[in-house]
C-alpha cells in the first residue's frame, strides 16, 4: 500500500529537495550562504531543501 504524501510534501518536492542540497553540498556551501548567493531567505531554501514549498498543480 502507497502512503500518502506528508501534509505540505510531495514526492516530487522531496526529490527535487534532496537534489538541491546533494548540488548545495557538492559546491560546498551551507544553506545561509546559498541563500545569499540566491538572493533567498534562509527559511525559503531550507523549505526548498525540504519539499515543503506549496505544490503549483
């Protein structure tokens, strides 16, 4: 049986998540300075590297 989805997370988020922080850890840089770089708040790239972004379908 498939489990649903943690409220707030897709699965797509999630994959997407982990692959920003395996390319954020391969530069190296920590999530505070890749925020800058990008011009982000802290918090929105931890809910990025978390999948907890709103899902846009």
């Amino acid at each position: 049986m498939v489990k649903p989805p943690v409220r707030g997370r897709s699965i797509a988020g999630a994959v997407a998540g982990f692959v920003l922080r395996v390319a954020r850890e391969s530069i190296p840089r920590t999530q505070a300075a890749m925020a800058e770089a990008l011009g982000v708040d802290l918090g929105t790239m931890q809910g990025w590297e978390s999948g907890a972004g709103r899902s846009r379908t």
